[in-house]
C-alpha cells in the first residue's frame, strides 16, 4: 500500500474517532443537564403524589364502597393514622429513587452506596405494605361481603400500578393479574 493511501486512511480514521469522543461527550453533557433539572424539580413528582392521595381519599373510599354511616365513622377513624404514613414513606421512597439515578449517573458510580440505597428502598417499601395491608384488613373488617369485593378492586388498582420494573402490571403472560401470577 502507498505511504500517502495510509497516511490518508490515518486521517479519517483519526476525524472518526474525534466525531465518537465530540458526540459521547455531548450525550455525557446532556445527561447530566437532564439529571440536574429533574433534581431542581420536585413539582411533577408532588403533583403525582397528590393525585393518588386524591384518588384514595377518604370520599373516594366512601362512595366507591358505598359506606353507610357507621362504616364511615369506622373508616374516619382508620384513614387519618394510615396517610401521613403512607405520604410519608411514597415522599422519602421517591428521594431514595433520585439519589439511587444520580449515584447510577456519576461518572465513577459507588456501589457500596447503591447498595444501601437500595437496602433503604427495600426497606421502605416493606413498611408501606405492611401498614397498607393493615389498613386493608382494617376496613374488610366492617365491609359487607359485596364491599369486601369492592375493596379488592381499588387495592388491586394500588397493588397493579406499584409492579417492579420491567412488568408492565397489565396482566400479559409471566405477569400479575388480580393478586395472581400468571404462567407464560
């Protein structure tokens, strides 16, 4: 081969490999941009929570289940103890969620602290259904067999939407329909 054919396949091997190194940096840049707006922004993530507490409120619960005025002053009782709660933990869940995509995003990434990051997630989320467990039985306990089925429902609604990554909750094969997991 021709010293000037390799010295020019030199050349543009050395433009294409600047063009990769331009470009990946670019995407670097932008990511961490992306990553450091939705720290700044917490809006989206409260006007979501806001929405499901609004969702399972105290009046939704009533006119979904069709309480009757003893149930309602049973339910009255059980609501005010589970939501602060339960806001309290789907609030710090969420931070642990961003400071977990941050440490993923950080050029030198640390594991020992993903690691208790995500021990903190697991713990979270342990607490949140087990005192949503409890609340659930808690009300079965006053709902009538036809209420009972109700209840089933909008928690199977709460229960769907919180699928793990990677399972879309809508009851395709190998996922979860109604409490039940199906076969693929």
């Amino acid at each position: 081969m021709r010293a000037d054919t390799k010295h020019s396949i030199l050349i543009w091997s050395i433009v294409a490999l600047l063009l990769m190194n331009i470009s990946t940096l670019v995407t670097i840049v932008y990511h961490q941009h992306q990553s450091a707006e939705a720290r700044m922004n917490p809006v989206a993530d409260q006007k979501q929570l806001e929405t499901n507490a609004e969702r399972f409120s105290g009046r939704y619960f009533h006119d979904q289940l069709n309480l009757n005025s003893e149930q309602t002053d049973k339910f009255r009782l059980l609501n005010p103890a589970f939501r602060p709660k339960a806001r309290q933990i789907t609030i710090e869940l969420a931070q642990k969620r961003k400071q977990m995509l941050i440490e993923m995003s950080n050029a030198q990434s640390d594991t020992s602290r993903l690691n208790a990051i995500s021990d903190s997630i697991g713990y979270l989320h342990s607490n949140l259904k087990k005192i949503t467990y409890k609340y659930y039985l808690d009300i079965k306990s006053f709902c009538n067999p036809e209420q009972q089925q109700k209840l089933e429902k909008l928690f199977d609604e709460m229960f769907t939407n919180d699928a793990p990554m990677g399972f879309s909750g809508n009851g395709k094969p190998g996922g979860w329909q109604h409490g039940k997991q199906l076969k693929n």
